[in-house]
C-alpha cells in the first residue's frame, strides 16, 4: 500500500498569518496562486486554504481556516496540544539564532531546557498556539 505522508495540516484563526509565520521561520514558499494579495487587495483563497513548499517544491504545510480554535494550553492539558511538530538543527549556536527568529515573527516561548546537556530543547506557541519543538538531537 504505499502510504506517503504528504503535508501537515495546521488550522488558524488567521490562515495568512499563520501560513507568513510557519513560511518565515522555515524558509517555505507559498503554492503558486497562494501568495499574498496586493496590500488592501481582497484575500479569497486565504479563507479557502493556503499550501506552503519546500525551496525545491515538494508540500509541507497546509493552513487551513477555523472560524474559532481553542488554543493550546500546554503543558496544561484542559486543552491539549493534539499534534505539535518538531523541527531540529545543528547545534546551540543555531537553536539560540532560531529562538530570536521565533519571537522576531510572532512565536511565544513555552519552555526553555537549552541548557540540557544531552538534548537542549525551546519550546514555543505558533501565533495560533500551536505548540512547537525546535532541539539539537542528541548524538547515538
């Protein structure tokens, strides 16, 4: 059966913000045709649903418009995180230089064990509040 995970699926209040968020911080590009309108221009396919590709084109993230959304409340459970992404890089260095990026384009920090030697790991809230990991993988 072949089965192929084919992009993650993300809903938000706001599908534009959401979809600048997650295209900033991972260096993703918006589906032809999904693009920002021109400032003050009507935004139809942004209540619709807004696709964003990896730099060689390949689907990642799909936004997906709610009319309301109950933000996480992790660590909290009333109203849990359902499904959260984790994305990795190199070393501290990079995990610091990303974490300035987050908050920059709109993030929140949720839970900071960079000092953690064996995986440093920053936890943040999307603008919707989505929980997200950014770590260094520990070396096996």
């Amino acid at each position: 059966m072949g089965l192929v995970l084919r992009q993650v699926v993300i809903d938000s209040t706001d599908a534009r913000c959401s979809a600048a968020f997650w295209r900033q911080l991972m260096g993703l590009r918006y589906e032809a045709g999904h693009e920002p309108p021109a400032a003050g221009q009507d935004d139809p396919v942004a209540r619709e649903w807004l696709n964003l590709r990896t730099p060689d084109g390949l689907p990642c993230l799909a936004i997906q418009p709610v009319s309301t959304m109950r933000p996480s409340t992790w660590p909290d459970d009333s109203v849990p995180q359902q499904l959260h992404l984790d994305l990795t890089v190199d070393d501290r260095q990079e995990l610091d230089a990303v974490h300035a990026q987050v908050i920059e384009i709109g993030g929140t920090m949720l839970r900071d064990d960079a000092a953690d030697p064996d995986e440093p790991i920053k936890i943040y809230a999307d603008p919707d509040g989505h929980p997200f990991c950014v770590w260094v993988p520990c070396a096996f």
